[in-house]
C-alpha cells in the first residue's frame, strides 16, 4: 500500500521525541523523490525523471530518486528554503562553486 507524502509526515511529528523516523519502502522513496525532483523543478514528473535522466543518465536518477524520498527530504521539520540554504551551505564549505 503506497502511503501519502501527508501520511509520512503525521507519522513523523506523531514520535515521541529523540524516536527514528519511519522509513518508506524503496517504491515508495522513489515515488516520493520523484514528486520533490518535479515540485523543485516545476514541471511533472514525467518530465523531471526525462530531465534527470538526460543530463545524470538512468542510475544516478535511480539513485537522486531514492535519496530524495527518504526522511531527510521529506519530513516536515525543515521547509524547502531550509533544505536549500543546508544545500547551498553545505557546497559553499566543500568550496563547489561551478553550480
């Protein structure tokens, strides 16, 4: 049974404190990935995987996929901007600035 972006997230705030956040199976993590991949991209999913694929190829798309679905993207404790600014952080300290 697949479960709701929703669904994980009221399960997640639903923790007693300091408790591990449910993990999705891996269907449903790439489903979840591929939903944040078209959200930040605005597009459809259709065409966020066509995107992805095209300039990264099919397995690291799989893999961006699987991450992106997991609790570290999609529980509700940080919104898209703080997940951004952690991104933009995180590059800036390992000195990436060809982005």
């Amino acid at each position: 049974m697949r479960r709701s972006l929703a669904q994980w997230a009221a399960d997640f705030r639903a923790l007693p404190s300091g408790a591990a956040p449910p993990t999705p199976a891996m269907t449903d993590r790439a489903a979840l990935g591929r939903a944040t991949y078209a959200r930040n991209f605005d597009v459809t999913e259709a065409e966020a995987k066509a995107l992805m694929k095209g300039r990264a190829g099919a397995d690291f798309t799989h893999e961006a996929f699987q991450a992106a679905g997991g609790p570290g993207w999609q529980s509700t404790t940080l919104t898209d901007r703080d997940r951004a600014i952690a991104v933009i952080a995180a590059l800036v300290s390992q000195n990436v600035t060809d982005v």
